[in-house]
C-alpha cells in the first residue's frame, strides 16, 4: 500500500501541471466568471472529459482494476463549471472506464458519472472562489468514499470487490482528495494574482483619468487630445498611444509619431471598425494595424471607441512594439480608460450646455435692461442737446461705454476695476437723468482692482438699489460702493457692499428675492427686482458655492444693504463661464 500512495502521489502531479496550465487560457476564465458560451461549456464537458480519461491511462492496474485519479477531472469540472460540465465530463470518463473493460467497468463508469455530478451540486451551492482546500479535499473524500461504496455494490464478484477496495480505497481517497485540493489551490492563486493585476491597472486607470480630467473638459480636440496621448504614454509603458475622432487622428504620442500625424485620416480597417461598431477591437500584427510606412515598429494594438451619450466620436488605441502583445489586462485597461474618458467628455459637454444655458440667462437679463435703459437714456441726452452740448456729448460716451462692457465677454471673468467702470458708466446717464436727486459714493480698496470676478455681477445690483430703493424716495437718496479685504473662516475674501438708503424692504419680501421655483423645464422669478438678484445670486452659488450667495439686510424706511463675497484664491481660468 506505500509503494500505492507513492506511484499515485507521483502520478497525480501531471493532473497538477496540466491544472496549472489550463488556468493560463482565457476561455477557461470565462467558464469560471460564468461568461462562457453554450460552445464553450461544450468544450469544457469534453476537456474535463479528457482530463478524467488522462487520470484512468495514469493509474496504477490492481487485480483487474486501475487505481487511478479520474475523480479530479470530473469533480473539478463540477466544482468549477457547474452541474453540467461536472455530469458531462464525468459521463465521458466513466463511459471510457466502461469501454475498458474489466469486473469493476461498471461500477468505476457509474461512480466517475455520479462524482462529476457531486461536485456540480457542490458548485451551485458554492461558488469556485468560496471553496478552500479544505472544502475541496472534503468533496474529494466524500466523491471517492462514494465510489468505493458503489464498486463494492455493483463489482461482481463481491469478494473481489472487497479485496481491491482495501487496497485502493484509503490511498485513493487521501491522494485524489489532495490533488483536487492543489488543483483548486493553483487555480485562486492564479486568479488572486489576475484580481491584484487588475486592481493595479484600475488603480493606474483612475490616475491617467485624474490627471487628463482639465484637458477632457476641453472636449475632444487636437490639443487636448495631445495632452491625454502624453500622459497615457508616461503613465505606462506601451510602444504608442493616439487618439483619433470619427475621420481622422488626433494625436499620437511614441513609436511611429514621424509619420502617423494629427490630421491624418484614419488608415486601418481595425480603427475603422471600432467606430462604426461601437466595439472594442484588437491589431495582432502589423499587417492588420495596417500602416504604409516601411519599417514601422508598431505590431499590435487594441482599438477602444470613445462614446458620447451613447455617440461614437473616436477612438483612443494602444500600441505595443510585438505582435500579438495585446492580452485580457491590456484590453481592460483600454476598456476602463476609455469609459473614464468617455465619461469625462459626456460630463464636459454637459458642463459646456450648462455654461451657455448660464449665458443666455445674461443675455436674457441684458435684453430685458437694455430697451427700457437705452430709450430712457436718449431721452436724457436729446434733453441736453441744445441747452448743453457737451454734456450731451459726455453722455454718449458713456452710453457706448456702458453697451461696449455690457456686450464683451459677458460670460467671462473680468476684474473688479472693470465692473466698476461699467457702473460708472451706466450712473453716470442715471445722474443725468435724475440730476440731484441720487448721490454715489465709491469705497474701493486699490489693491482689489486686479481682483477677477463674474462678469455682469455688480451692475444688476447697482439697478435694483436705484431703481427700486432710492428712485421711490420722491427726495432721492444716497447710494455707496465699497469693496474691502476681509479674512472669513480662515479665508482672505473680497466683500463687496452695495447699500442705499432707500425705502428698503420687508423680511418675507427679503425671503422672497432669492427663491426661484421650476416649470415645466424653465425659470420663473419673483416678479420686479428679483430678476437680477436671482440671476446674480444663482451664478455666485454655482461658481463660489452655497456659502457665497447674496447676503441681503433690509428694513423698511431706512434702506437695503447687498454683500458679495468672492475667496480671493479662487482661480478663474479654470471656471470660466463660457468657452468659445
């Protein structure tokens, strides 16, 4: 019996090489994520199959009978590929035992066809990745125990019988049941080795994604394009990287970027094919890369299409200097980058819809001023024509002064020694009009000059004050602009304040100016001043935050005070509120 345990033992461990290399094809790792086909379940009924009948040629003949490890194939295809292809494979192993002949052909046919169907019922109950050496050497046991019991029912004679089983019974148990055990131990090591590889290039991924997110906001344009190329190439170590829309190449960063230039058409049918499929697509060699130039060093490469809302608008490609480089880890490392990107450019051109909706809401606000303002100040200016010339002349310049701010870079951020020259322009026409009745007073800090800010964020503000805090007043009123350095939670701030001594406002009135409600898709506003503060605080909230809305104290019959506050280490450039 030691000499039994050792030739079996020794036996065994081909069953463990060949385990080790079946867990190197990639149709196998789809049979284990249950992503295989009914093709491929097939081929696994007859390579478990296989694997029994190489167990039964590598046994050890005993009185008539082989001590063998069948059990591994069959039971290890129920453990990993389910009921069927553990009954399948066992059928084909028992029905080769059957063929074979001998006084236990039956009973060995049988027990391989029952065993394979044991583990598949193991399987359903327990997925491959949550069954441990120990739980796979106890399936072992408990299949071979099984298959002892069987021979020594159904192996005739029963004397016979029970001389083989005490010989083969406990080193068939103990061998076999250890070799399932290693084969399942090799196959989660293998696969904790694919889980840790894919975590680092997820982890990769998420990194190239971070860093390309102020270049992705851009949209998909040469430059931009360049930018990601770059940071893809330096981030890993792939021969070339380029990225190309629906007609041609964008950029490509690497190996062959002498002759594989931006504003190239696109030249391999591999390219092609991913945009107009909408689907991942892979170069093996160079003829299907299919480059013109002789000599080039690109050898394969996987083709991921860059989709839009479901809209493909180009590809990004990843080249390795190889043939036949491109494997399972580089495909998903292209997939995932590529749905990073893609979803970078869905959220950019959101960004870019929300941005112009921002700007036409200006426009909106500038329309509704602008009539009643430009006809009430030709009016003003006709009135000076003949009893004061020049001034009616000082007039008109600030007029086309005041439309000149008010029609540039609306969207743009500007600095607050331009909003103040817009206002100036536009309470100069006002002063005319009004004459006495309203005063201004300007306390600017000169170091916040340079200070950048919303356009069109102060002029809206100066409006309602005059025209609704200080006009009412049949004796006018005084209307101040301050601008001064504060430090808030920590923070250097810039605090504007626009006070008026006017009528001022009620509490719920206050309440009221800033709540906007929705219908059906549009804004509606508390009628009168409310417009332009809602306009106003809306774009502080979505630029600054929730933090740097309007701060608006009012009491009725003594005037209303408004305050802005704006971080001074905000960074403009990166917020604009409209791209060209």
């Amino acid at each position: 019996m030691d000499n039994l345990f050792i030739v079996l033992i020794e036996r065994m461990s081909v069953i463990a090489i060949l385990a080790f290399l079946l867990t190197r094809a990639e149709v196998f790792r789809r049979l284990l994520l249950r992503q295989s086909t009914v093709v491929e379940k097939i081929f696994f009924i007859l390579f478990f199959g296989l694997f029994g009948i190489i167990g039964t040629y590598t046994g050890v003949p005993i009185k008539g009978a082989i001590a063998n490890s069948r059990v591994i194939g069959a039971v290890a295809g129920g453990l990993l590929g389910g009921p069927l292809v553990g009954l399948g494979a066992g059928l084909i192993a028992g029905l080769h035992r059957f063929s074979l002949g001998g006084f236990t052909a039956l009973a060995c046919g049988l027990s391989t066809t029952v065993e394979g169907l044991i583990g598949g019922l193991f399987s359903s109950q327990n997925p491959w990745k949550n069954v441990s050496w120990k739980k796979a050497f106890a399936v072992g046991v408990l299949s071979e125990t099984i298959q002892m019991v069987i021979i020594l029912a159904v192996a005739k004679p029963f004397s016979a019988a029970w001389d083989l089983v005490s010989i083969i019974g406990l080193p068939m148990i103990v061998v076999n049941s250890i070799g399932l055990a290693i084969f399942m131990v090799i196959v989660r090591l293998v696969y904790s080795e694919q889980d840790r590889i894919g975590a680092m290039q997820a982890h990769r991924a998420l990194k190239i994604a971070d860093k390309t997110l102020p270049y992705l906001r851009q949209g998909l344009n040469e430059e931009s394009a360049k930018k990601v190329a770059e940071i893809i190439y330096q981030s890993t170590e792939l021969g070339a990287v380029a990225i190309t829309d629906r007609y041609k190449i964008l950029a490509h960063v690497g190996a062959g970027e002498d002759h594989h230039r931006p504003g190239e058409p696109l030249l391999t049918e591999a390219t092609q094919n991913a945009i107009a499929t909408g689907q991942i697509q892979t170069a093996n060699n160079a003829e299907e890369i299919g480059c013109r130039q002789p000599g080039c060093s690109l050898r394969s490469a996987v083709i991921v299409p860059l989709k839009r809302r479901e809209e493909v608008i180009g590809a990004l490609k990843l080249y390795k200097l190889k043939e036949g480089a491109i494997g399972r880890v580089e495909r998903e490392f292209a997939h995932g980058l590529a749905h990073l990107f893609s979803t970078q450019l869905e959220l950019a051109q959101l960004e870019y819809q929300a941005r112009l909706a921002a700007a036409a809401e200006i426009k909106a606000l500038q329309a509704q001023i602008n009539p009643h303002f430009l006809f009430n100040a030709l009016n003003t200016i006709v009135s000076y024509v003949r009893t004061n010339p020049e001034n009616a002349r000082r007039l008109l310049i600030h007029l086309g002064e005041f439309f000149r701010k008010n029609l540039e870079h609306c969207g743009d951020f500007v600095t607050l020694e331009r909003e103040i020259e817009h206002i100036k322009a536009y309470l100069a026409i006002e002063e005319a009009r009004f004459k006495d009745v309203i005063k201004i007073e300007y306390d600017i800090v000169p170091e916040l000059l340079q200070v950048k800010l919303p356009a069109l964020i102060l002029q809206p503000l100066v409006e309602n004050a005059l025209k609704h805090g200080l006009l009412p007043q049949k004796e006018g009123g005084l209307l101040r602009i301050s601008a001064r350095k504060v430090v808030e939670n920590g923070r250097e701030e810039m605090r504007i304040v626009i006070a008026d001594n006017g009528v001022g406002m009620s509490a719920d009135r206050v309440n009221s100016l800033l709540r906007t409600q929705k219908a059906s898709g549009y804004r509606v506003y508390s009628g009168g001043a409310g417009v332009g503060l809602t306009n106003v605080n809306e774009r502080l909230v979505s630029i600054y935050g929730p933090e740097y809305g309007l701060k608006i104290d009012s009491e009725l019959g003594k005037g209303t005070t408004v305050k802005i506050s704006v971080p001074l280490d905000f960074e403009p450039e990166n917020r604009a509120l409209l791209t060209g």
